[in-house]
C-alpha cells in the first residue's frame, strides 16, 4: 500500500476516499490504518489542511491498546506538522519520542524516517553540526537495511542542510542522487521535493536562471496534482524570490503579490514580504515598503525558533535599507551596525572548526560505510552463489572461503592500520616546517589550560614570528623563505624539552606551548630561542649557485597562566599583546606578558583606528 501510495498518489487518495462512507464500519485498527494511509496520500499530494485534519481526527482513536507502528508514524506526522508550522521545539520533542518507540519496538525503518525527520527539523534552526551527525547515523540504519526510498530521502535532506551552509556544490550533488533514486522508483511527489530543492539551492547560489528554469519544471512535475494549491504556492514564492534577487522588481512585484496570495506556508511568506520591501524602497515607495517590512516582522514574532537566524537578522538590514532611503542616516547605520553583528556572530556559529571538522569526518565516515557495506554484500551473494552451484562440495569450500576471509581481513586490517598511522601523521603535522600544525597544538594547549590547577601547576607559551619575513621572501625568493621557516622549527625542537610543543600557527608564526613552567623558566627559553636563532646563519642558493649567508631574527611574546587567565583564548591574547611589544619596542628579542602591556596595547590600537578613520573621512 505504501508503495502504491508513492508512486500513484492522487489515484490512490481516490480509492481511499471512495471508502469513506465505511468508516463507521470499521474496526478501531482498520480505521486508525485507513486514517495513515489517508494522511500519507494527502501529503504527498500536497493537501497540508487536510492531512493536519486527518492526523487530529486519528489522535482522538489512539489508545495504550493502538499498535507500536500505527502510534510512532502519526507522531512521526505530528512532528511534521509542528515542523512546517514554525514549532521546532515542540517538533523535535515529538520526533526523538516517536524515535525512540521505534527502537524500543524494534521497527527500524520508522526509527530511520523519524531520525531524518529530526535532523533536518534541527537544521531549520542553524543547528547544523547535531543534524549531519545524526543524519549520518540514519543514514548508516537505512543503508544496512537497504532502503532505497530512506537512503533517497536522507540525501534530500543532506541537500537541504549543505545549502543552508552555503555549500551549493555539495548541495546540488546530494538533491541530484535523492532525484535519481526518485525516478528510478517512479514516486512522482518525491521527484517534485527533490527539483525544488535543485531550485531553490540554484537561487541561494544566485544562479537566477537556473533556478527559475527549475522552479518552472517543479510546477509542471507537480501538475500529477490537479488541485496542488500548496505546490503551485511554493513555485510562486520561488520565481518571485528569484526575480528579486537577480534585480527585476518590476516583474518580481507582480510574483510577490500572486504568491502572497496564495494560501501557504507563514515563514515563505515572510521572505516574500521581505523581497516585497526591498523592491518598493528601491522605487521609493516608502511607506509601502515600511508595511511589508513590519508583516515580515509580525511572521517571526510567531515564531520564536527563527528568532537571530539569517532569515530573521535579514530584517533588520532591510530597515536600515529604508531608514537611507528616508534620509535617517543615523538611524540607518545603527540597524546596519547591529545587522554586521548578529551577522557575524550566526557565522561564528556555522562556521566553526569543529562543525568543519564533523562535516569532513562524517563524509569520509560516509564513504567507508557504503564501501564497507557494498563489500559485505558482495561477500554474502558470493557465499550463496557457491553454496546453490556447489551443494557437493559445502564443506571444502566453506573453509576455503573462510581462510581466504581471514586472510583478506588481515591483510586488509594491516594496510588500513598503515594507512590510519599515516593519516593521523598527516593529520596533526605541519608540511612545510615538520613541526605541529595549528590544530594539535591549539589542542594541547586547550586541554592544559582547562585542566591546569594555578596552584599546582604553570602553563607558558611563546608565540614566535619571524622579523621582517615579507623583505626575506621579496629580497631572496619564497623558496628561501620557507627554508628559514624550516631551520626555526629544527631551532626550536632542539631547544624545547622533551614535553614542550611547538607548531606553526600561521605564515611566519609559531606556538609554544610549555607545561609546568612558570614565567621565569618561559622567558628563559625564549631568550635561548632568541640567541639560538641570532647564531645561525641561513645560505641561499644550492649546490649550482653561489651561497649566500643571511641573517634572520624572531621576535618572541611569553605569557604564563595565572588567577586571571580563565581560558587559553586569554592566554594566547597576552601572548600576541607581548609579541607585538617586542615588536615595537626593535625586534629581535623575547618578551614577558605584563599588566601595564593591556593598556598600552589598547592605546596602540587607539592610535592607529583614529588615523584609519581620519584617512577614510
């Protein structure tokens, strides 16, 4: 029946409906059956009203005596609902419960759906790091169990996610998989998820024909619907979005108000609104574009959840926008101000290291998986092809087929160890330099400085940078350059002790990081990082061409944990601060963090705003 309702939709939501006269003559089970079914069609079909009413009309049936499975996909439904009415709250609430009645209950397909569905819910609100990884965790459950129909989905849902991330090319190749596994099912209503989201990925991208082109074929695949209201609202909104953004206000205006008007989803709509106000301030119809804008408003103020999301900062800059075009100047950079921060810190968010670092272990993870799995199948259809030919000799081969096993896990186990040692090589050296790069030794000093007990132990570190490096490349080339980038890392291997580490942290620069040292003992090796390096002398050229012998300097800033550094942000900051003393005070010398440098440092960076702004005015 399942299939049959996703690869003929609307014939069977006919059938469904020409029993609706029995309904009264049902059983409470067949009832609650005919009722998810009914739901099922009229989602996929588009009728989001009735299918809200169908799900509440089976909620008044469902008792402690209703089947697992009729139970955990209706609330799989109602998280749906609260999901596309702006409730993401109470949706994920709904979602981990129908969840985790899957598992209890052992039916895994449905723990998958809803786990898709929970993923994605979250990616709504920005939460982008929890939902690729439970993403990636469904996506595993439905590849072992090999189905297709949750594998396409869950690559849809993967599209959606990698374009809120700005990541259109990853984007665009998960929607074109999830479109595929569609065609080759035949589900028509899943093919029409899947081209919008090939549109509406192409219009993030500002790739506005395309998208258009997209949006144009979304409506005619969603005309296997001849009353899809909701389909023909979602084409509507993306044409007008498209056509404003690529410039055209005349014609976009016109879109707007047709898709407005249009019965449809609130947060769609206010976008639409939103492009509404930034077309009408652009033709200086000012206090049109003020109502749209407070509408936009009025819509998030309704929903909580998208409150500080791009969608809702975006607001705000658009009042800025018309506070210019009213001639409130004043007005309009403060908006614009507090829109740069909000901006920034919602990037902040979705571009941290360690949403990097998921994103790029969980698509190798990924890859692994489905070669892993692929590899398990082909084995398992090796084992029972030998056993149908070769029924005479089972025992014989069966013990040949498991030593060649063993021999291929073995050998496989020790090429993937070598391969693993290598890679974790890789994956916490710097190239150029051999030393520790930027991550590990950020890592080392996170975990010292939170674990660190000022009363036992001291923590030093010294960032050092190479004096006056930009003249070094331009005077005798970036080959020579990075062989002096090399010698001071073999410099400072052989001055640290054993438990010190040091990596470099950017072009010119370097971290050290010295556990149980205190200030004294950290400005005492930083000086004999500074003479060590003052005794050497670098040679240009190679063996064809004359050397010659150059000088090189560092400059050293040396900080210490105390009672007032709470993170290793902090002490990093009084690291740099002292740096940047050395620096102005002649380089080539190492220099303590103290409390008086806070002050100058803050007067320094006075100083140089000032001039900055007086250059600009």
């Amino acid at each position: 029946m399942e299939h049959e309702l996703n690869k003929h939709p609307w014939k069977t939501y006919q059938v469904l409906l020409a029993q609706v006269d029995q309904i009264e003559d049902m059983s409470p089970h067949y009832k609650l059956w005919w009722l998810l079914r009914k739901a099922q069609a009229e989602n996929l079909v588009y009728f989001f009203d009735k299918f809200e009413h169908t799900v509440a009309q089976a909620q008044a049936f469902i008792n402690l005596q209703t089947p697992a499975r009729l139970t955990i996909n209706f609330d799989v439904f109602r998280g749906l609902i609260l999901q596309r009415q702006g409730r993401y709250k109470q949706s994920q609430i709904i979602l981990k419960k129908a969840q985790q009645s899957a598992r209890e209950n052992k039916f895994i397909y449905l723990a998958v759906r809803a786990k898709q569905e929970l993923a994605y819910t979250r990616s709504l609100t920005e939460v982008y790091e929890l939902s690729l990884t439970e993403l990636q965790q469904a996506y595993v459950e439905a590849f072992a169990l090999k189905d297709d129909f949750s594998i396409a989905k869950i690559n849809e849902v993967y599209g959606a996610i990698y374009g809120y991330m700005d990541d259109y090319e990853k984007s665009i190749e998960y929607y074109q998989k999830a479109l595929t596994s569609y065609q080759q099912l035949e589900y028509p209503s899943h093919e029409v998820e899947a081209i919008y989201g090939l549109a509406a990925t192409y219009r993030y991208w500002k790739k506005y024909d395309l998208a258009i082109e997209y949006y144009q074929k979304f409506l005619k695949t969603a005309e296997f619907n001849p009353n899809n209201i909701n389909g023909k609202f979602y084409g509507a909104y993306g044409i007008a979005m498209s056509e404003a953004e690529r410039g055209d206000c005349t014609q976009a205006l016109i879109s707007i108000n047709y898709a407005i008007n249009i019965e449809g989803q609130d947060d769609y709509k206010a976008e639409l609104y939103k492009r509404k106000a930034q077309c009408l301030i652009g033709e200086n119809k000012l206090v049109e574009a003020k109502k749209s804008i407070e509408k936009a408003d009025e819509i998030f103020t309704t929903m909580p959840e998208l409150i500080s999301t791009s969608w809702q900062i975006e607001v705000i800059k658009i009042r800025s926008e018309l506070a210019y075009a009213e001639g409130n100047n004043e007005k309009a950079y403060q908006l614009l101000k507090e829109f740069n921060k909000s901006e920034i810190e919602m990037l902040k968010k979705s571009s941290s290291d360690r949403l990097l670092r998921v994103r790029g272990a969980l698509e190798l993870d990924r890859q692994n998986v489905e070669i892993s799995l692929l590899q398990q199948r082909a084995k398992v259809q090796e084992l029972q092809f030998a056993q149908q030919k070769q029924k005479n000799v089972m025992q014989t081969y069966i013990i040949s087929i498991v030593v060649i096993l063993v021999f291929f896990i073995l050998l496989f186990t020790y090429f993937q160890w070598r391969h693993n040692k290598k890679l974790i090589l890789l994956s916490v050296r710097d190239p150029l330099s051999d030393s520790f790069n930027r991550r590990y030794v950020f890592n080392v000093l996170n975990k010292l400085v939170s674990t660190n007990n000022a009363d036992k132990n001291t923590v030093s570190i010294m960032v050092i940078d190479i004096d006056d490096f930009k003249q070094v490349n331009d005077l005798y080339g970036h080959p020579f350059g990075d062989i002096v980038i090399r010698e001071i890392a073999k410099i400072g291997n052989e001055i640290m002790r054993t438990e010190d580490v040091i990596g470099r942290v950017g072009g010119e620069e370097f971290l050290c990081v010295l556990p149980r040292s205190d200030a004294v003992q950290g400005l005492h090796i930083a000086q004999r990082f500074v003479n060590k390096v003052n005794s050497c002398e670098f040679l240009t050229g190679d063996k064809h061409d004359q050397n010659q012998r150059v000088k090189v300097t560092v400059s050293i800033g040396v900080a210490t944990t105390s009672e007032l550094v709470k993170t290793s942000s902090d002490l990093y900051i009084q690291a740099d601060k002292a740096l940047y003393h050395a620096k102005h005070s002649g380089k080539n010398r190492a220099i303590q963090y103290q409390d008086s440098m806070q002050h100058w440092y803050q007067r320094e960076a006075d100083f140089n705003n000032l001039n900055s702004t007086l250059n600009d005015e």
